[in-house]
C-alpha cells in the first residue's frame, strides 16, 4: 500500500498561517529578544507572541474536542512546527511544553480530570496559563525508568490519608515557573524502596499550590525564548485523587508524553534545517570568491548543497 505524503487542503491553509505568523510575529521578536542578557526578561517578552498564538487556538489545537480543543492530529502539529520552528523555536517550545503536560491527562487521566484541567486549557484565549510536566530530578534524568530504587527521579511523595505530601527538586522544567513564576505536573516517586516500574507516578500540581517555589532559571546559549527553571517542592500538598493513572504508572505516561513531543521536535528540527540551508543557498549563490562564477556553481558545493537538501526532505517524511 502506498502512502499519500501530499498535504490536505486545511494542512496547506495551515502551512500559510504557521508561515505568515512565523515571519510576521516571531522573526522580528526573536531579532530583539535574543540580544537580552536576562533569560527571564527574554522569556516574559514572548508573552505577546504565545497570547496570539492561544488567541488562535494553537494551544486548543492539542486538546480533544470533547474538552473544548481542536483535536488536531500530530501531522497538523508537525507541519505548523516546521513553519514556526524555521524562524524561532523557543515560542514554540513553551506551546510544545503545554502539550507534554497535558498529554498524560490526555491518555492516562479520569474523565473528571480531564474536565477539570484540559477545558481550562481549551478555553484560555489569552495564553496566561502554562502546563508543565517537571519530570527531571536534579539527581535524576536520562535513567527515570530505572530499576534500582537508588537512581532515577528522587522526588518523593508521600501518602498520608488521602493527601500526597511531595518533597523534591526538579530541572529544566520548561514553563515550569509559569508567566508569574507559578506552573505545575510533576513526576515523583511514591515508594522510595521500589524501582520505577512500581513506584515512578505522576501527580497533578496546581501551580499556586504552597509549598511550591521556582529557583534558578537556566541561562541557555540558545532557545532564549522559553524557560527551564528549577521547581523546588517543599511540603506541597495535593489530594490523591490528583494522580494521574495508577501508581507505578510514570513509565509509561512519560514514555508516551515524550514519544508524542518527540515526532514533533524533529519536525522543529527539519525548520531549524531548512532555515540553514536557505542561509547557505543564498550564500552559495551570491559569493563569488574563485573568480566571477558564483560559487554554487563549482560542482563540489552544488553536488554537497542537493546532498544536504535530500537528507532535510528525507527528514521530513521520517518525522
Ligand atoms: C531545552 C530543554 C527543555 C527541557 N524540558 C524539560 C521539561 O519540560 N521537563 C522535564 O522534566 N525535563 C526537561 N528537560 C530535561 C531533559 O528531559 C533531560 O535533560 C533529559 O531527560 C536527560 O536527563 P539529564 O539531563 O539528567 O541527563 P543525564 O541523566 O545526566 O544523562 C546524560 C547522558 O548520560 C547517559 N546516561 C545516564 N544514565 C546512564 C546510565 N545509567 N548508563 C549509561 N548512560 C547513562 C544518558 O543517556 C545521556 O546521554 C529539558 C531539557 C532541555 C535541554
């Protein structure tokens, strides 16, 4: 059976307006923003762009329209991230980092918390509200999903009567510090004597939950317009009926949350290649430093220049 790779009518409605929106909104910004030395500055200053954006539904695009959203499917999402992340990647990201926290209430979550959280999200025309899924322990990462009860993520929380109480210090939470410093869903553990196969799980956390405080913000060389704070929780207090799935249950829910970001970052990367190769195109065919050719004219850049332009519409496709 063949695969159809032409784009819908609606995707290439889609395509103009991630495009117009990108070279309108976000070249100009990233221009200015970039310059700034302060990563919170920087970050608080894309905020008029992410408003346009919620005020065009991108964030409801990620949400099931029983909950208000558009239930746009991931190759909608793809083909606006190519557009957008072609131009800037950062605004984008604090959109992409909405829909890894809601993902797991998306697949995992009760129909009661699904209405309670995905419909304010759906309905938020203005882009206040930023969902964050802090799964990365400052002393744990890359091995989450491990089985010694000793590695992985050490945030804790602990069941008493029918409140989790959580202690914990997470990392490159991004929209972890919301707008106003306040955002949250968070891996932890709630077994410390168990692997992450029993014990890894995810709880909802209201970002004005006491308890919860935003340090350091990461001062990142590039991606300048979103955030990757440090979210520290101390005693924060939620109900259990604020977890999401089962206990034990985080492999999974970050597995698949990170698998659905994942298809979709390489379609932001395929932006950030094709941003490149115009740049180098435009040199290749205005430089003329071995006489009077321009140099994509010598067969060694022009044969490397198609080689390069294969291999970003090969990614294209395999995203
Ligand atoms: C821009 C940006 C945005 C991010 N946004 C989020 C977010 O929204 N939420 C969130 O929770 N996290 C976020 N992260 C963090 C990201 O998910 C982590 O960086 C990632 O999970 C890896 O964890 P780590 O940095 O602790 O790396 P580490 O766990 O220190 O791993 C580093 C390297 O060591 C290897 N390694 C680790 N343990 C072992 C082992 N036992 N054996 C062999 N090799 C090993 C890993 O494979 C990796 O190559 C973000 C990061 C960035 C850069």
């Amino acid at each position: 059976m063949s695969i159809d790779f032409r784009p819908t009518e609606e995707q290439v409605m889609l395509r103009n307006v991630a495009r117009s929106f990108a070279t309108q909104v976000l070249q100009p910004l990233a221009r200015e923003l970039d310059a700034l030395t302060d990563p919170w500055e920087c970050f608080q200053r894309s905020k008029p762009a992410f408003t346009q954006m919620a005020a065009g539904e991108l964030t409801a695009s990620l949400i099931p329209t029983e909950y208000g959203g558009a239930g746009s499917s991931c190759v909608d999402l793809a083909i606006a991230a190519e557009e957008l992340c072609r131009v800037e990647v950062g605004v984008p990201t604090t959109l992409l980092a909405n829909g890894l926290a809601l993902h797991p209430i998306i697949t995992f979550g009760t129909p009661v918390q699904k209405e309670r959280f995905l419909r304010l999200f759906a309905e938020d025309k203005t882009g206040d509200l930023l969902a964050c899924f802090a799964f990365t322990d400052v002393e744990g990462g890359a091995n989450f999903d491990s089985d010694d009860p000793n590695a992985g993520v050490r945030t804790f929380a602990r069941l008493e009567g029918d409140t989790y109480v959580i202690n914990g210090v997470k990392h490159f939470a991004t929209n972890g510090s919301g707008w106003e410093r306040k955002g949250v869903l968070g891996t932890t553990r709630t077994d410390l004597s168990r692997g992450a196969k029993d014990a890894l799980s995810i709880i909802a956390v209201p970002g004005d939950t006491s308890g919860i405080r935003v340090g350091k913000i990461e001062n990142k060389i590039g991606l300048r317009l979103t955030v990757q704070p440090e979210v520290i929780f101390e005693d924060v207090r939620v109900p259990h009926e604020n977890l999401i799935g089962a206990e034990g249950d985080g492999i999974p829910i970050i597995t698949g949350a990170f698998g659905w970001t994942a298809a979709l970052i390489g379609a932001a990367c395929v932006g950030v290649m094709r941003a490149a190769f115009e740049y180098v195109l435009d040199f290749a065919r205005s430089a003329r430093w071995l006489g009077s050719e321009a140099i994509i004219n010598h067969q060694i850049v022009g044969y490397t220049l198609a080689d390069i332009k294969m291999r970003i519409e090969a990614c294209r496709y395999l995203t």
